[in-house]
C-alpha cells in the first residue's frame, strides 16, 4: 500500500484555512467590536451592539425598544426565497423529466442550453430584466398593445421584479441536480410500476419522485442559499421596499459605515444556513438509516 | 412503449422554461444593435454603441484588470486543486472528509459573506485593496471550482495506472508528469474553464475586495448602470455575453472531444 498521504492537498488546504476559514474567525470576532467613531471598528472595545441592534433599538434615554425594520428585512429575504425556491421547484422537475425521457443525444443539448445561461454574467442577466421589465419597454409595450393594461406596468422596482430575477438567477441550480438523479433512476423500476398497472400519475408520485428527492433536495439547497444571500437581484431590479440580507450587509460597509453590524448580519445569515443544512443533513441520514 | 415514458405537460413546461431562460438575452442581444439613444424603442440597426465600448479607455483598462485577475485566479486555484486532488485521492477517510468540506466552503458559503470576511481580513492585515487582493479572493473560489471536475475525472481512472507505474519503479514526481497529468488533463482543463469563467463573471466578492484602481468589468457594468442605463451598457453587457457563450461553448466542445478520445482509448 503506497500511502503518498495529504501532503498534495496542503497548499489548497492552507490557502483556504488562511483565506476562507481565517477571514470568516475575524468576521465573527469583529461582530463583536464596538463602532469606530468615524466608521471601522475599535479593535479592543467588545459589546454586543451589533447583535442588539438587529432587533432592539436605542432611544434618546438608552432604553430598549423593539425595532422591527431590519427582522422585517430578515423575513422579506425568507420569503422570496421560499417563493423563488417553490417556483424554481415548478419549472424545474417537469423540465427534467422532460429532458430525462428524452434519447440521451437531445438530452445533451438540452442540457447545454441550460447550462449556458448559468455560467453568463449574473449581473448582466438581471441588467437584461431591466430592459425587459422597465416601463415602455417590450413587455410593457407588448401588454399595452394587447389592451391587458392600459398605461405603465410598473413592474420594475418592485419585489415582484426581485422575484423575476432570482428565479431567472438560479433556475440552472435547481434543474440540473434534479436531472443528474432522474437520470440515474433505473428505466426497468419505471416499466415494472407501468406493467404492474400503475398510471402515470402514481408512476411519478410512487417511482420517479422518490427516486429523484435526493437531486430535488439538492436543487433547493442550491437556490434556496444562494437567494437567501442574493445581492445583484435585490439591487438592479427591487426598489428600496425589496431590501435583502445581502443589499443590508453591503450597506454597512458603504453608506452607513457599520462594520461591526455588517459582520453580525453576515454571521446570523451564515449559522442561519449551516443550521438550516445541518437539519436537512441529520433528516437524510435518519430517511436513510430508516 | 416508448410512448410511456412520455409524461403529458412536460415538454410544454420544458419549452416555456427555455423561453424563460433565453428571453432577456435575446432582447439584450437586439436592443444593442438599437442606433437609438431611447435604449428600448427600436429605430434601426447601428453597431455605434460597439464602437463606442471598444474605444473606451476606462473599459478597456477594466476589462485588462478583468483578464489579468481570471488568468492569475486560474492557473492558481486549478493548480491548487489538481495536487489537493491527488493528496485527497489517498488520504484517510477521515482527513479525506474534513479536507473536502474546507475545499468546498467556498461554494457552501454565500457570495456576500465570503466578500465581508475577505474584506475584513484584507483591511485588519492591512493590504492595501488592489489587484493583488481580487486575485487571491478569486482564488478561494476558483479552487472548488477546479477542484469538483478533476475530481469526477480521477474517480474515472483506474488507480491500477498509477500503481503499475510505481511497480515499475517511477518515482513519484515521475508518475505525476507521466501517468496522472496526462489522464487527468480533461479535468484539468474543464476545471480551468469554469474557473476563468466564474472569475471573469464575479461581482460581489470582488465589489467588496477591489480597491479604486483594481475595477474589473462587472465591477465597471455595475457602476455604469448605477449612473444610468445607457445604449453603451446594453453594447456592454452584450459583448460580454457573448464572450461566456464563447467559452462555455468552447468548454463543452473540449469536454465532448476528450469523451470520445477516452471511450476509444477503453474500446
């Protein structure tokens, strides 16, 4: 047996302790530092200022009040990405059936036709939106001309153009896991239920569904975090009522100027997700184990 | 019998899905050959905005800093994860585990709080926000990046390979350069794709990371719009578009290629 060991793996491993492990240690020591008078942070005065401010706010006198604004901000960002992920789920299961009982040659190049938009520019696809979606733009154009609305469509700069956008960012995430697990479902399992007199609706609910959870867990996984931490969406396309996590973190680093708010937001949305993964983790081990 | 496998609806949602998909880049597309400064009213057919992007001094500087980043992010990150590859292959179970989860941060955590993290670290270090800065924050993420498709491809090698070379007395440096580059090249070199792809593309950690003088061309689009939505963005965004089309064109088509070249060398 000739063990050449992790020695290959250091320089990846320590690039990644030093820059992805190191810097996410400071994030979370910094959350705990007080305010700079004139923005950064005192690098030896701790409070936890920062988590307060998330849901209390100060008065003139120092009392605690509740403060809803930025748990509003939280919940807003909870709820477009549940609607993101189940719309996103909608689009995406059929169309991976489709493409899964398709000769594997079309299948192909179905799949790079998804792919392709996945790897384009984030930003420059949600710019598309906008030119879309603004008023007296094509679809505002199109829908005025039909007599469906009369006057602008006011889409754009709303949470519903955010929605649009996020959707648009990360239906390839959720389409392309579900594909790779209803390709590897045995055709033999499908046609046993179809000969055993199953149609096809059961077909799907008892065969195809069960057999695919595991890519369609793995597609809501892969919208549902990165739209929890969506900026680019949230920015070009949403008004200021459809503020994220991700647009209230960047803020404290610009405009306002709160670092040690920003690193607490960024930490609360960071354990948020690994507890939200650990979970899904321990379910698919209990599914498994039963 | 074919014809159960068909389930009704599907191909309707399927097509209405890639309408979705290609909708906004078939507008972008369009709209920026408008001769037009109304950006959304069609008056002709003009390539002046294309002209006016590729003479654009401040664009041109931001799509240099662009490439130097992805082509520095690249050769590192893919370097990286082709020798992690091999060190994982055959490390034990439990450093394998603890290993791959550090190699796979970067993707598990969200954009924005790598960029707050990367940016805390640069400032408490005291490195001065420059190109330097985007490219080892480019780094971290074109690791995992590189790293997932030569793994896939190693997990399709025979480990026999290696091992016959080494019982003919290849030294180790040699059964690298030899045995496992050459085989694992196809993965190396889709890993590398998507590494400069997803480097060339990346606007939130290096928004946060870039200093003044480091504006990459997200970056500069991103600024643009701020200050307005003019003919020169939708030129822009295009050529930009059209650029990752290109490439993931050309990444699929090497895939395709080295597919076919491995099945015959097994066949």
């Amino acid at each position: 047996m000739r063990r050449r060991g992790l020695a290959p793996a250091a320089p990846a491993a320590l690039f990644l302790l030093a820059f992805m492990v190191g810097p996410l240690l400071l994030m979370l020591y910094v959350s705990t530092l007080e305010r700079g008078a004139f923005g950064g942070v005192v690098w030896d005065a701790h409070s936890l200022a920062a988590y307060e401010k998330l849901v209390f706010e100060r008065d003139l006198v120092g009392r605690l009040a509740l403060n809803p604004d930025y748990l509003a901000i939280f919940a807003r960002s909870f709820q477009l990405a549940a609607i993101t992920t189940t719309v996103t789920l909608a689009i995406g299961i059929p169309t991976a059936l489709y493409m899964t009982m398709l000769p594997p040659r079309r299948a192909a190049q179905l799949l790079f036709l998804i792919t392709v938009p996945f790897w384009t520019n984030l930003l420059v696809r949600n710019f598309a939106w906008i030119l879309l979606l603004r008023n007296g733009g094509p679809i505002d154009g199109m829908l005025n001309r039909l007599g469906l609305v009369s006057g602008p469509i006011d889409i754009l700069y709303t949470p519903f153009a955010t929605g649009i956008g996020l959707v648009y960012s990360f239906l390839p995430y959720m389409i392309l896991p579900i594909f790779v697990a209803m390709e590897r479902i045995d055709r033999r399992l499908i046609e046993a239920a179809f000969d055993l007199g199953a149609n096809r609706l059961r077909v799907l609910t008892r065969v195809v569904m069960p057999l695919a959870m595991p890519g369609i867990v793995a597609g809501g996984v892969l919208v549902f975090v990165p739209c929890l931490g969506a900026y680019v969406s949230p920015e070009l396309l949403g008004g200021a009522k459809s503020m994220m996590i991700g647009n209230l973190i960047q803020a404290q680093f610009g405009a306002s100027r709160n670092w040690p708010f920003g690193a607490a937001l960024a930490m609360v949305l960071l354990v948020i997700l690994l507890m939200g993964l650990g979970l899904l983790a321990l379910a698919g081990r209990r599914r498994k184990s039963a | 019998m074919k014809s159960l496998f068909r389930f009704p609806g599907t191909a309707t949602v399927a097509a209405l899905g890639l309408a979705f998909l290609y909708l906004p880049i078939l507008a972008l597309l369009i709209l920026s050959f408008n001769e037009n400064d109304l950006i959304t009213i069609w008056t002709g057919f003009s390539a002046r905005w294309y002209r006016a992007v590729f003479t654009n001094a401040d664009m041109l500087q931001a799509a240099r800093n662009s490439l130097i980043v992805a082509a520095c992010a690249t050769l590192f990150g893919t370097a990286a994860a082709t020798a992690a590859t091999l060190g994982v292959a055959r490390a034990r179970a439990a450093w394998k585990a603890a290993v791959e989860g550090l190699l796979g941060l970067p993707i598990l955590v969200p954009e924005i709080v790598t960029a707050v993290a990367l940016l805390l670290l640069f400032v408490f270090v005291g490195f001065e926000l420059g190109l330097l800065t985007v490219v080892i924050a480019h780094t971290v993420f074109c690791i995992p990046f590189a790293y997932y498709p030569i793994r896939a491809r190693l997990a399709g090698l025979d480990p026999a390979l290696s091992e016959a070379a080494a019982d003919l007395y290849a030294d180790p440096a040699r059964r690298f350069l030899r045995i496992e580059l050459p085989l694992l090249s196809p993965g190396i070199a889709a890993g590398a794709m998507l590494a400069f792809i997803s480097s060339l593309g990346d606007f939130v950690i290096t928004y946060f990371v870039a200093g003044p003088g480091a504006t990459t061309l997200p970056v500069y689009i991103f600024g643009m719009i701020r200050i307005g939505i003019t003919p020169e963005v939708n030129a822009l965004s295009a050529v930009m578009l059209l650029a990752s089309i290109l490439l993931i064109t050309i990444a699929f088509l090497l895939g395709r290629h080295s597919d076919k070249q491995s099945d015959k060398g097994n066949g």
